[in-house]
C-alpha cells in the first residue's frame, strides 16, 4: 500500500500544522527534531549530515538531471535598519531551460533556501525540476544567508564568531532577501509580469508559507511541504512531533517500538556498570570510547527522528543512502533478529540500516557536537524557539518535559543570546491559524 | 455644500492612492509635500509647526473631551536581528472608558502614531473618540519611535546624533513595535481575542494600511486616510500632488490660483532688485531681513501645502488656528483686495489666513531650517523616497522636474545616507495595487 503509506509519512507534521498548500513532494524534513537526552533539553538539530559539503558522489550522478548555472547577487546585511554594515554576496542557482519567457508569462519557482547547502537541496528537490517543462518555468534556488558559500563578513569564521556577527541570522532578513532578489531578477529581465512561485520543505517551507503571508504582492502561492510553523509557544501540543515519529515505527510493528522504548533503560543500566561505556562503545562498533551513555542516546535519536523524515517509499539518498520504506527495514532488523539477540545488539542492527546501509562503514563516529555554532542553532536559540517534550505513553523515546528556562541557559551559555521565544508568533501570527 | 466640499477635499490624495478603507475623518495630512523651491528640490516637510511641543492652549481645552492614561512599553531598538542595542521606552495613550472588555470582545481601537508628538495626534483625531462609545471600544495611541517621548538611546540628542542611531527609525522597525506592544497589551488583559482596528492618516495611514497587509492576524481591518501609499517610484505621476493642491485653488477661485501662479514670477524679479530682500521683508512682515527669494517661496508654498490639507468645512486648530474652508478665505482675500493692490501684497493678505488668522502676529519667522535633522527628513532621504515635481500648466507651484540624483546628493549631505528609493514597493507593494 504505498500510497497510504506515502500519505501517513505525510502526516508526519502535516494534519494541524500546515496552511496555504501542503503536498510531500519535496525534501524531507530537513529540520529535524533531536530527541530527548537524557537530562539535557532536547532541541531541534539543524546539523545535517552533508551541512557543508554537499556530497560529491550524488551531485556527480545527478549532474545530468539537475543543471542549472550558479549566479551571485549583493544584499544588504540588515534590511529594517540604515546601519552602516557590509553587504555580502548571496549564491543561487538558476535555470531557464524550460521558461517560457516574460512575454508568455513565464512563472518562476523560486525554492526558498533554507538551512544548508543551496546545491544539496537543489539536487534533493526533483519535484520542482519534474513540473518546470510543463509549467514553462524558470527555476531559481537562492541560498539562505549563513549557510553555504552565502556568507556574510566574507567567510564562515568570521560570521559564526558571535552573537554580533551572526545576529542578521533571522527568518525575516532571509524572506527579505527573497523579496529584494526576486523583485530585481524580475526587472532584469523584464519580467515584472511573471508569477512567482514559491516553493520549500521544512524550515524552507516556513519561509515559503511566511513569504506568501508576507510578500503577496510578490508571490502568488507557495508549496509549503512539512513546514511546522505552528511548532511555536503552545500552539500545538509540545508532544506532537515526537509521538508522530514514534507512530511512524508503530505503525510498522508494535514490538520494533517496545524494543526502542525499551533500550533507554537498558543503556544507562549497561553504562553504570564497570566498564559498562566500553561495552557499549563495543555493542555499537564505535570508533572512539563513549565518553557518556547521553551521547550514543543522542545518535540513536538522530537515527529514529531522520528515517521518520526521509520514509521514502522508493530508495533514497538525501540525508543518507536509503532503501525504501526505510523505518520498515530497521524494524525488520530489530524484530528478526536470533532470539537470543540482546536488546542493544537488535537495537544496533536497526541503526545499521540508518548509519550502514551500503555496509560500508567499520566504525562509527557519533560526531556530537552539541555546543557547535552551526546556523541551525543560533536559530533555534533565537526565533526559532519550538517546545517540544517527549511524552511517557505515547512515544517511544526518553521521556522529557520541555522546560523553557533550561533551554533558555543552555542558549546563553552557547551563543550568549537571549530567545525570543513569542516573536515569531507575533511577527508571522499562528494562533488564529483559521486566518491564513 | 459642506458634504461635496469634504468629499472634495478628501480627494486631495485619495482618488488614485488609497486601497484598503478610505474615509477623511483622521487628522490632516501631516505629512506634507514642500512644494518646489526655485533651485532646490522638492521634498515631503514632516517638519510640523507643534512636532516637537504638543499645543498646550488646545490640549487644556480638550482635556475634558480627550482623557487618556499615560503609560511607556520597553521595545527592542532592532527587532530583526538579535545585534545587543538598548531597548527603549514606547510612550502610549490608553482610554478604557467604553470599552465592553474581553467577554463581551470589545474592540481595541489603535491608532498608528506618525511623526510627531503622539499627545498632538491623539487630541486631533476626535472621529476615533466619537465612536468608541458606539463600539464599545478601547483606544490606544502607541508613538512612533523617534518621534515625542518615544525616543531611542535616552534623548533626542542621541537618538539624532548621526546615521548609526538614526538607522532604526524606519517604517519597518515601527509596525513591528505596534504588533508586539499590541500583542503584549492584549495578553496582559486577556484580551487575546478582542478584535483590533487600525487607524491612521497620512504617513500612520501608510502604516495603518501596511500593518494590516503584514499583520492579517494582529488586525481585522485598517482606516487609513489620506495615506499616499502609491507616492513611490512611477506608480503615480509625480505631479498628482502639486496638482491637486492646485485644483483646490483653482475650484474656488481661478483667479487666486493665477494670481499664485504669477507671483513666483514677480517673488523673483522683486528679490533680483537693489533692496529687493528688504522690500520683500517688508512686504512680508518678517522680523528678519530675508535672505534669499527661495527662503519666503518655500514659506508661502507650504501654507498652500497645508491649507489644502486642512481644508475642512469647519474651523480647527490642527496645524494653525483656522476658519472653516479656510482655503476660500485665503482667496477671498487674494481676489478682494481694492484694485491697486499688487500681486505681492494679496498673496501676504491671502497667507496671513494661514500664518496669523487670530491677528497676534506682529512679524513672521520663516524658521527655515532645511537641514534639520528632523525625523521626517530622514525618513524621507531612505525609505520615503516620494518623487514630487511641479508641472508648468496644471500646478499653480514653481515648475520642478524631480530628479533623483540631486535628491540622492542632498541625503548624502544632510544625514550621510543613502536613500533606498525602491525598497518600499519591494517590502510593501505598490505596483500591483489591485493585490491590495
């Protein structure tokens, strides 16, 4: 039943969240939700696996579908203030293969970048490539600011210093560089007639939902796939996304989810033992010795929150190659294993499928680096401020109660910044969400 | 024919400018258009005669008719970004006395501050005070920052002291501070659900009717009167407001508008004379010798400005004590001079209705100051940029073809900025004005 199967991997975020145009066919949700830790806040990842690079290999195999020619276009650092500050060089991606021109009112699907690479979205976004020739449309990727070869102050270190350095970091800046983009693009080309499309998955597909709220006199419409933007104050319940996750796996088997919610316990009793963290360093073929059980919690979460993104019902390779229906197949893993299989051990072939699908990897480097000043980051502990707890019967991860005051210290101590936690509700609304 | 004669008067702006809901019952147009000078351009004036002290002999009088509660909300200086500037304090004016409170979702009336003191606006805005008892309505008055008590970094001092702490005065950063003190106001008194109307005229039109188009979930419905939303770029012809003006003349009297038309001739050839600035000095009643022709034509080109901005068909004390229709007084006086009166001596006769109507004034200041660091005009140098010319037939002004450039050179000279002339249209639209 693919189809329904497509349709509930919808659902993930879409049933109360989603307004203007809500269809799943562009990239999964980027912005993922880390699970709970076991003491510390849980907080929306960002640090996406290719966030820098994007990966070579995919680009290579998809040259040939994807081409499009990379442009650069100046923007003001702050659009709301006249603040002597640099402007820097913003990179998007065109192609015109398939447009139609001013003339014949050519529209443009402008992809509203988001948190990552411009190239690697590009290439993970076919839907906008499939519909460009019967639409005659222009496409154009503008990257968001921060992120990519997008960088204010010239370059990644300098912008990513400080809070001064990175406080241009916001969702409006980003929509406003759309606006000023498009609307110049547009008079280049004489093109001021064409309607523009936005599109965007997402973070991405915030910006596109908020940019049509925001900018109609711009665009005409927006596809906002898996765009959470009522994740904000308690506009839905905070348990929302992780018990939607955790349905998703028991969906596919009851047991696959009693194993995982099973294994918390497990792991901290193993890692209290003597030498209980090299056991588990071990169970988990881990490069490194784990320095604490939070940090293989914090993995596994990772693991369990993308494949609920990324349930494809074909194989994929956005965040990682993927066969389809992926959380089915870790299930398989943990549900048929030998019986006398330990609870981590089935817990560590489910994972597999995740982190080692190709079979390639030795060992395995949990790369956590929670106090990292990625973008993602300095958003989630700015505006983009969603509660999100895990809850005891519903989900299947550790249990947690959002508290605001943690996330709020946990925020000064990595970016010695303040949230705002009810802007964004102010600035783009959501409440009455009848409204939009 | 009061009733035509208002509707007439609205016109002023309305006919090609005004989306949303447009009625004349809000204060004048404060913002006013400087009409041309002989050599320099044209530009929007702000510089109101009461900016910065509130007309203490009117406000006694209405004390009795206008009673609000004074109270200040701390703002960000910035909301965009997350830079560390100082907050600020929003001086506000508040009036319960009708309101049917939250149960009964009484309505919150809020009237967009503009350039200027809020205290002047609030006691000059009597249609919002006449039907709150009706509708059961709240008042509020938030000042635009900037402007009276609202003033970022302390003081006015400060806060003007040059282009890096004047850079926060845009229209941007004030609706943003309307949402989030309305939000705020509104959580404060459970009030979440109480319905808010905008109101505003001129410049607050602008943001009445910008704040509704932002802000669809902050406000059900917007009065903005005579707000020139469209004055940007080519969307209207830059002659639309002299000519206006113009016609207002030209209705009561085409005579008194061929008598103004004519005097800028003689201004000029009077002031070219041996002691022609004295004779004009003279002439004019100014205290001080007159220093240059242009200086007494940009003070006779805004009583025009004005008087057709306070038009009404009664008297009223907003910008200068006035009697109704106080436009075809200024031409009575201009045409019912005996015979041999000089085209220079109506025109004083003509403008004494505007600048002396209660007979006080023993001589007149030209209190020019055209370099000001007023508010307005640095608005006006970055994003206000409202191209005015005067036309040679139908504008009874000096004829003066805008041009950008020296425009642009002017803002450099005065506040070291560089104007922004297409960022309105891009934030706001305008082009599309069917959109709205």
């Amino acid at each position: 039943m693919p189809k329904t199967r497509q349709q509930n991997q919808n659902s993930l975020y879409l049933s109360p969240v989603i307004t203007i145009v809500i269809i799943s066919i562009l990239s999964p949700l980027s912005l993922a939700a880390q699970p709970s830790k076991f003491r510390r806040a849980p907080r929306f990842v960002g640090k996406l696996p290719h966030l820098t690079e994007p990966p070579q290999r995919q680009q290579r195999q998809q040259q040939q579908q994807y081409r499009y020619e990379t442009r650069y276009f100046e923007q003001r650092l702050d659009h709301f203030s006249f603040a002597d500050l640099p402007t820097f060089s913003q990179r998007y991606l065109i192609n015109t293969d398939h447009w139609v021109g001013p003339n014949r009112l050519g529209p443009i699907f402008l992809y509203c970048g988001n948190e990552g690479d411009i190239e690697w979205f590009a290439v993970n976004s076919g839907f906008v490539w499939d519909i460009a020739p019967r639409f005659g449309a222009m496409l154009v990727f503008p990257e968001h600011r921060y992120y990519g070869e997008s960088m204010p102050y010239g370059s990644t270190e300098v912008a990513y210093q400080n809070a001064t350095t990175l406080s241009y970091l916001t969702a409006e800046q980003a929509l406003a560089d759309f606006a000023v983009f498009i609307t110049n693009l547009k008079q280049n080309l004489s093109a001021e007639a064409s309607p523009v499309v936005l599109f965007g998955g997402s973070y991405g597909g915030m910006l596109a939902a908020w940019m049509r709220l925001k900018y109609p006199h711009i665009a005409i419409g927006a596809l906002a796939s898996s765009a959470p933007i009522l994740q904000f104050e308690d506009i839905v319940p905070p348990e929302t996304f992780y018990n939607i996750v955790s349905s998703d796996f028991k969906r596919e088997s009851a047991s696959c989810f009693n194993t995982i919610k099973e294994s918390w316990g497990e792991l901290v009793s193993v890692g209290q033992k003597e030498n209980g963290l090299l056991e588990l360093t071990k169970t988990f073929h881990l490069c490194r010795e784990l320095n604490s059980t939070e940090d293989l919690a914090d993995w596994l979460e990772s693991a369990y929150s993308y494949l609920a993104m990324v349930d494809y019902p074909y194989p994929s390779d956005f965040m990682m190659p993927l066969p389809g229906y992926p959380i089915r197949e870790v299930c398989k893993k943990i549900d048929n294993a030998p019986d006398a299989t330990s609870i981590l051990e089935r817990i560590f072939e489910g994972v597999s499928v995740y982190y080692n699908y190709t079979g390639n990897v030795d060992c395995f480097q949990l790369d956590d680096d929670p106090h990292g000043l990625d973008g993602w980051n300095w958003q989630a502990c700015t505006e983009m401020v969603m509660p999100m707890s895990s809850s005891r019967d519903k989900s299947m991860f550790p249990a947690y109660d959002y508290n605001y005051s943690s996330f709020k210290e946990e925020c000064w101590n990595d970016f010695n910044v303040i949230p705002r936690p009810r802007w964004i509700t102010t600035e783009f609304g959501g409440h009455v969400w009848e409204l939009f």
